[in-house]
C-alpha cells in the first residue's frame, strides 16, 4: 500500500488511534495466532502482539480441520517454532498475566516445559494447560522445576492428558499466592496431590473433575479452602475432608466406600450433593430380595451417613433425587439417623418420575430452623411412604411434617398445570402452618414439552385457584414466568 494512503487509512481508523495499553487489552481477548495475523492491518499494529500482556495458544488452529493434517510433519514443526518465534518477540523480561497452551498433537516434552518455565518466568498469574502427546505413549508429566518458587501464580488450570504427581512430589514447588487450582481427567497419586496442597497456603477454591487417581485413598487438607467441588470420584475407597474454612461445597459422582470428615466443616453455607446410583440399584434397595446385596450396600452407604454428618451445620442444602432416595433408604434398611440440621435455611430439592420423597418428612422434621423451601418439580415415585409430604396416598396423619415447618417461602418450580400438580399444591397450603407468608410457582419453561397452561381454560382456572389459595390463606400466592404469548 502507498504509505500515504496508509497514513490517511490510520487517520480514520479511530481504533488505530488508541494508546497501546489499550489496544493490547482488546487484543487480549483474541487468540494469539488471531492477535499476529492484526500486524498485517497496517504499521500501527505490526508490533503489538510484543506487549499483548495475554497468550492464548492452541495447536488445533494449526492442525484441524483438514483431515490428516496433524500427521504431516512440517505443520506440526510450524506450530511450534509460531510459538517460539512469538515468546522470543515478547521477551523474557516482558510481563505475562495470562496463558493457555492447549496442545493435543505430539510434541517436544522439554520444548513444553521451556514455554511452561517462560511464562511462570514472567510472572503469569493465570495459567491453563491441556496437554496430550499421543496415545500410544505415557501422559505428559508436568515437571516441577516449572513451579520452583512461582511467586505470582494465582489461578492454575491443569486439563486432559497430563500426569502432575512429579510435581506434587518435587520439594522445591511453591505457589504461595494461588487461589483457584482446577485438575480436570489428570493422573496423580494421593500422596503428591496432598504435598501439593500443602503448597497452597492461600488456596481458596479447588475443583476436581474426573481425576484418576493411581491410588484409592486421598485426603483433600487445607486450611484455607473455601469452594471444593468434586465431580465423579471413581475409582477411591477413601476420602477424607480436612477443611475447617469451607464455605461450599459440591459433590457428584459414585459413593465412596469411606466418606471421612475429619474437621467439621462448621462455617458451611452451601452444599450440593448428587450421588450417581443406577435406577436398578435404588429399586434394589427398596425391596431387596439378596440378604448379600443389602449386607454389602449396608456397608458402603454407611459413608453417607458421615459425609452428612459433616456437613450438618450448612446453611443452604441442595439434593439431587438420587440423594433423597438413598438417605430414606440407607436410614430404614441400616437404622440410621438422619443428623439434625440446625442452622438449615434454605433446603432444595431436585424431583424426578423414578425417585420417590419418602426422605423428605425424616428431612423437615431435622430441619428446625428452615425457612425457604424449593421444589425443582413435582412429579416423583408414587410410594407407601411419602404421603405424610405429598398428596400421593391417603394415610393417617397426613402433611404432619409440613406442620412442624417454620417455612416462610416455598418456590416451586416446573408447573405444567395438571389435575395432579393443582391438588399438590393446595396441600402444601392447607398443611403448611400460618408462618408461610408467600408461594411462588414458576411455569415451565418454553423449551420443555408442551403444557396444559397452553390450553386458555386451563390457564383461566389455574389463575382462579391461585386467587382463591390467596384469599382464603394469609400467604401470597403467585404464579410466574408464563407469557401471554404461550396462550391460545
């Protein structure tokens, strides 16, 4: 181009014209390769991506889509002199704050580690990696040279394909400002993950996502944790909890056979607990027909009663079905009690057609000080046992356990209209005691299946028995989320 014209393009491009610091921000939200192909836009940009304080490095740009391209040597060997030639650019005294290396080809495992070493060399304070050489060799093991006295790392993602016991077994690792540690499908023994945790003196936030564990007893100790969430722990005899800070925590997965809390998690505010049991099992325990069976089961669900236990002083409790089924259940056939929730504000409860809410008068009944109350459905498993909650099966002394409630609040959400969802709802209100001041039923979704709130008379009479609930109750009844549009 003339450089006339490119000094009047410069002029009009108002972009162009904005300090450096601020153009490297923009271009920070970009992917590196993205960031060097803006040098070519004119002579403003061409030496940009030096200062761009954010690197985010993906081979797959290189690699895909083509089919076979990422068996095709001179690609592979682009890719990473690209990333060379850009850390070179930038320098090794250049400040870094972000980088993200996914590499899922082959590649040169000391090549790694030195991009690695770079940026916890400039001081990278947010790190995410996603390594996998090849299949047909081991996974990459993160060396710990790499975090040798790293003063700056604050957030460090660890993704597929990587082993990190080294560097929970090197002496030198030490990351004393980091807070947020994800491990998403890495390999690592317990004993490193434990020494790496000790490392952490600020840790606040943990999250372990399908991790493999080499070995099947692992201890989760740290004294500043505040967020632990863990999905999926297969594999894992024992797991044992020793963090006095924790504010919240989300379990999903399979049963451990031991589930230990060693500190009392006192200071707990939320709790999510989804325990992945098979429909078969659940429908086992209800009526099993194997002394063997419900021996062995005795055995493994004796956890849950600990992990419970442990969290017994949490504020705000979250169960998925699956939870609910097992805890009436472990609590009938295993004669075990329920702990009692005394400082329980707020309890949710997830519904599904294969669970049933037998557990759910032992809960209220243990939950003195509950005051918000929500249903995520209202179709469960019809069973002898859960007539003294719902209107399911006439029995005696039905809804007591709603009137030993101080329930304020109750939401309910996923309403559809029908016969059986109205009736349901007029029995929380007649059983409910006077303290409940307000009933909020939140319709379902446009995205679900159609409903019978679609048809205008259902919808008129729907509205009529909401009005009706109000006047004759002191709470305040509301339907929500239904537009008008959804109306015939």
């Amino acid at each position: 181009m003339h450089p006339k014209r490119e000094r009047e393009r410069e002029k009009m491009d108002g972009v162009s014209n904005l300090p450096d610091e601020v153009l490297c921000q923009i271009l920070s939200f970009l992917t590196t390769k993205e960031v060097a192909l803006t040098s070519i836009l004119a002579k403003r940009w061409r030496n940009l991506l030096a200062f761009v304080p954010s690197l985010t490095i993906n081979d797959s740009e290189f690699l895909h889509p083509e089919e076979g391209k990422q068996d095709r040597q001179e690609i592979i060997q682009s890719f990473t002199d690209f990333v060379d030639s850009v850390l070179k650019l930038q320098g090794n005294s250049s400040p870094l704050n972000k980088l993200s290396l996914k590499c899922v080809t082959v590649a040169d495992k000391y090549r790694l580690d030195g991009w690695i070493s770079n940026a916890l060399g400039r001081g990278v304070s947010d790190l995410a990696l996603k390594i996998i050489i090849d299949d047909k060799v081991d996974n990459y093991q993160l060396s710990p040279k790499c975090f040798e006295c790293c003063s700056t790392l604050v957030r460090l993602k660890i993704a597929r394909g990587i082993d990190i016991s080294l560097v929970g077994g090197g002496g030198g690792v030490s990351l004393p400002l980091l807070k947020t540690l994800v491990l998403d499908s890495v390999w690592v023994r317990s004993k490193q993950f434990e020494a790496l945790l000790h490392a952490l003196p600020s840790l606040e936030e943990l999250l372990l996502s399908n991790v493999t564990w080499r070995d099947g007893e692992v201890t989760v100790s740290s004294a500043s944790l505040k967020t632990l969430t863990i999905k999926s722990s297969d594999w894992l005899s024992t797991l044992s909890f020793d963090t006095p800070s924790l504010l919240r925590f989300k379990y999903s997965g399979s049963i451990v056979t031991n589930f230990k809390v060693v500190v009392d998690m006192g200071d707990l505010v939320d709790a999510q607990i989804f325990f992945d049991e098979s429909h078969n099992s659940i429908m086992q325990l209800r009526e099993p027909d194997d002394e063997l069976f419900l021996y062995q089961k005795a055995i493994e669900y004796t956890s849950v009663w600990n992990l419970f236990h442990g969290i017994r002083n949490v504020q705000n409790l979250y169960l998925f079905p699956t939870t609910l089924e097992l805890l009436f259940t472990c609590s009938k056939s295993f004669y075990r009690k329920l702990p009692g929730f005394k400082n329980l504000k707020s309890l949710a409860v997830k519904s599904d057609k294969d669970c049933g809410w037998q557990a759910m008068p032992l809960l209220l009944r243990k939950c003195p000080r509950l005051e918000t109350l929500v249903l995520e459905g209202l179709m469960h498993d019809v069973t002898s046992m859960c007539g003294d909650f719902c209107d399911c099966i006439p029995r005696e002394r039905k809804g007591c356990s709603l009137g030993c409630c101080r329930v304020k609040l109750m939401k309910i959400y996923g309403f559809r209209g029908t016969v059986k969802e109205m009736s349901m709802i007029k029995h929380f209100l007649y059983y409910l005691p006077p303290c409940l001041e307000e009933m909020r039923v939140y319709v379902e979704e446009n995205n679900s299946p159609t409903t019978e709130l679609e048809n205008r008379e259902v919808y008129k009479s729907v509205l009529e028995m909401f009005q009706l609930c109000s006047k004759r109750s002191r709470c305040n009844v509301k339907l929500m989320g239904l537009k008008s549009k959804t109306i015939s």
